[in-house]
C-alpha cells in the first residue's frame, strides 16, 4: 500500500502559468461536478478529498450541510482560511477516504473531485464511500482521463517529433501521470472499479484537447472571444463522449440501493 502524504500541500503542484485551456478545465470540472452533485437545502454532503474547501464553499451556497475529510494537515489549514474567509464553520475531518469515521447511512450525498487518483486505495476508497451514502443518494465522482483524445493526440505529434528528431521541451510528459498520483485512469477503468460497489447512473465528460501539446499556446494567441468558442465547442463533444473527455465524472448509486430520490 502507498503511504499517505499528510504534508501535501496543492501550491507544491500547480503549474507557475495557467494556460487558457487548463483555466477552462478546472472551472468546468467544478461547475459539471457540483451540477451533477445538485446540492439541497438541508443535505448533508461529504466532500472526500476536499483540499482547499473550495467546492464545499460554493456547494454551501444552495443550503446544503457540508462535511470535509482530508488527510493533508496542510490542506487542512488552506481549507480552514477559505472557509474562514468565507464566514464558513464548515467541519474537516482529518481522515482517509480508505476509511471514513462516518456512521454508514448517514449522508446524503458524497463527492469526490480530482482526488481519487491520489489515494493509496482508490477500490476501498469507493467502497467506503457506498457505506455512508443514505438509500436514495448518491456519490459524484470526477477524475483526470489519462486515455482523452488530446493525450491521444499529443502522443503521435510527439512521435512525429521524435522522427524529426525535434527535442522534448517537457520534464514531465502530460500524459505520464506525476509522481503524486497513485494509478492512471482511463474511461473503462474508472467504470470497472466504480462498478464493484456502486450502480453508475449517469456519466459525462468534461473539456476536450486541454493539456494537448501546443494547445494551450495557440487558444492564448487567439482572439478570447475565439478561444472561448473553441474551448466551450470541445466541451459540448466531450459531454457527450467521456471516454475522450479530458475529465471524467460520474454519478453512482451504492450497488445494494436502487434508486436515487428526485428528478434525474
Ligand atoms: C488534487 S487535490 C483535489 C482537492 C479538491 N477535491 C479539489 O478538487 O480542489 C487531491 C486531494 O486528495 C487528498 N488525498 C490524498 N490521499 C487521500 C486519501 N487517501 N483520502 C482522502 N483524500 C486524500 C490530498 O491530500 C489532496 O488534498
């Protein structure tokens, strides 16, 4: 088993610039995430992973009761300043998602952003997560696809370029996961481990082409308004084909519940 790093720190991670189509990445996944989560007044949600608390800000915006676990004391103490920031006394627990001290039955929902590859256990992560969840909710889990089309694509230009002999200018390839991360979800992977404790009810994709070698450079040069037409474009496709999606996300029911409460 991998150990868990409890000095993670997210500003030891992000790239110094953010590129047009990573900035529209990371709004999207959250917008898709916490639409698909479709928080209630009254609901008591658990974020898994929470990292900055950022999701659990805007997720506490619609009256919902939010619970945070995260194992990192360092990204404990950013959640506690957004929260405080914010006018929030929203609890975190310090926890792992391989064992989540909650009373089984007892949320209503459960979401899990961009994290599940950073667990040690993402299989016994998944079948916690099923145990908390009440009869009638659900868990929402979003996720990096490590087979999207613009890795796809990246890989042949670089196969191209290394033909031509034209030097590599990444330390890290982007579709060689980094060193934090402990396993490479692809579609059918993510559907596979989901599927041993959880009904999987509804899947979309999110964003199209982000990270694609050049990409980033050519939506920067373009006028914004043109650059926003092309991102939102690959957007729409990449709903609609998650398995070429650059993030996954998925809603799924607990495998021994059915049915989820209200319209779908
Ligand atoms: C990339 S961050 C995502 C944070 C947040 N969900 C977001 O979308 O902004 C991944 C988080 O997962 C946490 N993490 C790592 N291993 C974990 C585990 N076993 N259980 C729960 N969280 C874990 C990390 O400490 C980190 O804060």
């Amino acid at each position: 088993m991998n150990r868990i790093d409890l000095n993670w720190d997210d500003n030891e991670v992000l790239p110094d610039r953010i590129r047009p189509d990573v900035e529209f990445l990371f709004y999207r996944m959250s917008r898709a995430t916490i639409d698909m989560v479709d928080p209630k007044p009254g609901e008591r949600i658990l974020d898994v992973g929470c990292g900055r608390a950022i999701d659990i800000v805007n997720m506490s915006e619609s009256g919902a009761m939010l619970i945070g676990l995260e194992p990192s004391f360092v990204m404990i103490s950013h959640a506690r300043e957004t929260l405080k920031l914010n006018g929030q006394n929203t609890f975190v627990l310090q926890a792992i998602g391989e064992n989540i001290p909650i009373v089984a039955g007892s949320v209503d929902k459960v979401v899990c952003k961009g994290a599940l590859d950073h667990f040690a256990d993402p299989g016994k992560a998944l079948q916690q997560m099923a145990l908390v969840i009440k009869p009638g909710g659900y868990a929402v889990i979003a996720i990096a696809n490590f087979e999207s089309l613009g890795f796809k694509l990246g890989k042949f230009i670089f196969w191209v370029r290394r033909i031509l002999n034209i030097r590599n200018p990444y330390k890290r390839l982007p579709w060689e996961p980094p060193p934090d991360h402990t396993i490479k979800f692809s579609y059918g992977m993510l559907l596979k481990l989901a599927g041993q404790h959880l009904k999987v009810d509804k899947v979309i994709g999110v964003s199209m082409l982000s990270c694609m070698p050049g990409w980033g450079d050519l939506l920067a040069r373009l006028p914004k308004n043109i650059a926003s037409f092309l991102l939102k474009g690959f957007d729409r496709a990449a709903r609609l084909l998650p398995g070429l999606s650059d993030v996954i996300v998925l809603r799924c029911v607990p495998a021994l519940h059915t049915t989820i409460n209200g319209p779908s």
